[in-house]
C-alpha cells in the first residue's frame, strides 16, 4: 500500500523555508564576506597609515652641544643636522620639541606629539619592546673626563679602571654613567664616591665645563660627547673609557613603520655623502674658534690666512674701513670696537671659515649675510663683511632699545650678534623673573647667560629658545670690550 502523497501546501511551505534558509545563508555569508572586505580594508588603511611619511617631522630632543643647540640665530649640533640632512631628503618640514629630560621625551613619542627622538639612546633588549630604534648606528663607550696629566699632579690623574676606587666622580642621578659606576663597584669589589647630581640643576656638558676649570676632579660621559668637548676644552683628558662600546641610535614608536624604514634606509647610505662627511668634521675634528681667539694681544702685521699688510700705526689692514663704517651704528660705538670684533671673530683672516660656518673677516653665518642681501662669497670681501657686520649689529641694538643705559645696550648688541638676540632676550626675562636688573648686562644679565646652559635655567617657562653655552657669550663681550679699550690707548684716532 502506497504512503499518502503530501498536500499541496505542506510541500508549498517546506519549499519556502527550504528557499528562506538558504537565503539567510547566503545573505549571512554576503555579510560576512563583506565584513571581510571591510576589515582587510582597514587593515590596509591602517598599513598605508603607518607607512606614510608624516606631512611635517615633529621631532623631539634634549638641548645639549651634540644634540641641538641654538648659535647666532641658527639651530645647530651633530644630531640636529643630520636629521635635516634626512628631511631635505625627503621634502619635509621639521618642527622641533625642547624636551626637559628623557621621560618628557618618552612621554612625548608615546602620546603622538612627537615622531621622532633625536638624542640617541643606547640599544637594549627592554628598550626594543618599548621602541624601534632607526637611523644611524653610532658605537660609542662612556669615558672619564679629567683634567690633563700636565694640569695635575700624579696622585689625581687616573689611568686605570680600578683607581676610580675612592675617587669622587659626578654624574648626573639615574643616568646611564650612574649605573655602570654601580656596576664597576661590584665589579671591583672597592667603593666610589658617587656624586648624584639632579638633572635640573646641571647637564653633561655643564659637567665637563666644571673639569675643565677645575671645579670637579671627575665625571663620566659619552664618548661621542667627549669628542665634541675636547675641541671645546683645553684643559680635559677624555682618553680612559669606562666599559665597552655601546650601540646608539635614534627612537620612534612601533606605530611609525614608513619612517622608521626611510630612515634605515637612508642611514645604509648618508655616511657615504660629502655632506654627513662635513657635518662629521665640522663637530667631531675642527677646534673651535672661541678657544682660540681669547687674547687681548694686539695683532701682528701679517696674517696666517690672507697675508695683508698693516700700516705702521694701525690696528689692520682694514682700519679705514672700519672708521668709514662704524660712523653709522652712531653714539657710543666706536672704529676700535669693530676691529675688536674682527679679531675676535677672525684674527684679521679675511678668508676664514669658523666651524660653525661663519665667514670672514667678521664672522657672518651664510644666512645672516643672505639677509643683508650679500652672497656666501661676498662675505670674504672684508668691504661686504664690515658693511654686514654693521647692518647686523644696528638690526640687533633695535631689538634692546628699551635698554636705557648706552654702555649696557651696546653689550648687550654684542652679545646678541655672538649667540643671537632671542637667547638674550631670554636671559632678560630670567633676570627680571629672579629678582635681577634686566636693562643691566654687568653682574645681571650676563649672569643668566651663564645659567642658560643649566636644565632649571633653560626649561624655565620664560626661557623660550632653550640651552645655550653661555660661557663663550660670557667671554666674548667681556674680551671684545676689553680690547676696544687696548686698542684705543694704542691708537685713538
């Protein structure tokens, strides 16, 4: 007997859900491929993210002598160039952060206001997890900083490792000197005098500026900022390195993966350019001009560089054109007084070229000159170096007009022409905040010019254009005043 045959609406219904079914299949695996799309699409949007370069390289770093610092107007150090040399690559604008410390730096990269680290750091596994380290590798040990040998007598130069057993050696508090000088105590099996010192009230540099005049016996540095300090500083030995060479480099985040492969990219082969080559010798092998240009002597008839006679009875060669100028810059400058820059900047070497790339006779930077519409060439003409020289230094007394007292405004000028006016400005400010006289150079101002090189100092809030080495600004308008008064006893017409 045949089983009944299904109604007609029974099969009906079974035939619409059976379609219904496969309906939401197919709708769900729509959804889901699309979902799919959707997600690699992202991903992809993510990736083309990370890869772009930024539109502008917000780059972050500590002020310091090998890292940036601001000179005549112009943004200078190892580390800073070479991250210029990187962006001129690639067509990118560079907006620069002044961090206090390390940790404003890290804070700085892990919240996305900056993209890059330019103080190099040293590579370590911890930090690998943290960071991904980019350009260049630099090797470089920490060395002890001391006085010369010549300096000294035999009981206070070190030669060996193991006589740093009971000396007193500062360093800056959590640093990477601090803790290997922890390590070299296990090591040795002895004690060191450990002088902690808190990184807002000094810096490395400050340091070895302290060896170097004799305040503290010791510290311990970088190797690649003892190569800087020695052309700076006469009086240090930097020969005795303390432990094995480590890897430095720059740091991004993770997140930055075009930038960080530009820029290992680009590190396999800038060393090979001629510009990497003149940024290397320009802080790494040239002694720097402010050491060398110190003395009130008066000059000789010759020079080394452009020989050019001296009439008997004058300064220089250039004494007339030095009087037909200094008749613009008005009351209280004198012609003594631009050949007393001259010398200072040139020992009357019409032709030389500072390590800074100052040029001529009155050290004029490249784009100084430009804006007083004189050409790099031009400026070793001591004709258009005088004339520049002026037009800078008029340009620079506007900026303290509000100085009332002629002596400490002309001062102040020199001091604006050697480190640049904003960096004066700022120690105007610092003065005024700490209880100092800022229309007084004497005693005042010029004493916030030597803070300038202290973190408490230059992190200051009025403090808007950061480290400055303030000693050589010190010095200069002290020697150039100095030798304007010796050299208008000895020819006062």
């Amino acid at each position: 007997m045949k089983p009944p045959r299904p109604s007609q609406p029974i099969k009906t219904y079974r035939m619409g859900l059976g379609l219904l079914i496969l309906g939401l299949i197919i709708a769900g695996l729509g959804l889901y491929l699309q979902r799919e799309q959707l997600s690699k699409r992202l991903e992809r949007l993510i990736y083309l993210e990370q890869m772009r370069l930024p539109d502008t390289l917000r780059v972050v770093t500590l002020s310091g002598s090998s890292t940036y610092f601001g000179y005549r107007d112009e943004g200078m150090g190892y580390q800073w160039e070479l991250v210029r040399l990187f962006a001129e690559a690639h067509n990118l604008p560079i907006k620069l952060h002044i961090a206090r410390d390390v940790e404003e730096i890290h804070a700085h990269l892990d919240q996305g206001l900056s993209d890059l680290s330019i103080t190099p750091e040293a590579i370590t596994q911890s930090g690998k997890q943290r960071y991904r380290y980019v350009g260049l590798e630099e090797l470089s040990p920490l060395v002890l900083v001391q006085r010369r040998k010549a300096l000294g007598s035999d009981s206070v130069y070190i030669r060996r490792v193991p006589e740093l057993l009971s000396r007193s050696i500062a360093v800056i508090a959590g640093s990477r000197e601090e803790h290997r000088l922890l390590n070299l105590q296990e090591q040795l099996g002895g004690s060191i005098d450990i002088r902690r010192v808190q990184n807002d009230s000094t810096t490395q540099d400050g340091l070895i500026e302290q060896v170097n005049e004799g305040e503290i016996p010791y510290t311990i540095v970088s190797g690649q900022l003892a190569k800087v300090a020695r052309l700076y500083y006469r009086n240090i030995d930097v020969s005795l390195e303390i432990g094995f060479e480590q890897r430095l480099r720059w740091i991004t985040t993770h997140e930055r993966k075009g930038l960080a492969e530009k820029l290992d990219l680009w590190a396999d082969t800038v060393s090979l350019g001629r510009d990497y080559r003149d940024i290397y010798k320009r802080y790494f092998e040239i002694q720097r001009a402010g050491d060398d240009l110190s003395s009130l002597k008066l000059p000789s008839t010759r020079t080394n560089h452009h020989i050019a006679l001296t009439p008997e009875g004058a300064l220089s060669p250039y004494d007339e054109l030095f009087k037909a100028e200094a008749k613009r810059l008005g009351e209280g400058w004198s012609w003594q007084m631009l050949a007393s820059i001259a010398w200072q900047e040139s020992n009357f070497m019409a032709d030389v070229v500072g390590w800074s790339g100052a040029r001529g006779l009155m050290g004029i930077m490249p784009r100084t000159g430009r804006s007083f519409g004189a050409t790099k060439e031009e400026l070793l003409d001591p004709r258009v170096s005088i004339r520049v020289s002026v037009d800078c230094l008029l340009s620079k007394q506007k900026n303290f007009a509000d100085v009332p007292d002629q002596t400490q405004r002309i001062k102040m000028t020199l001091a604006g022409y050697n480190a640049g006016s904003a960096h004066v400005q700022d120690a105007r400010r610092l003065a005024r905040k700490y209880g100092a006289d800022p229309n007084m150079w004497d005693d005042h101002v010029e004493k916030y010019i030597l803070l300038k090189a202290q973190p408490k100092y230059y992190t200051d809030p009025v403090c808007r254009y950061g480290y400055l080495r303030g000693r050589e600004t010190y010095r200069y308008v002290r020697e150039v005043t100095s030798r304007t008064q010796a050299y208008t006893a000895r020819v006062p017409r």
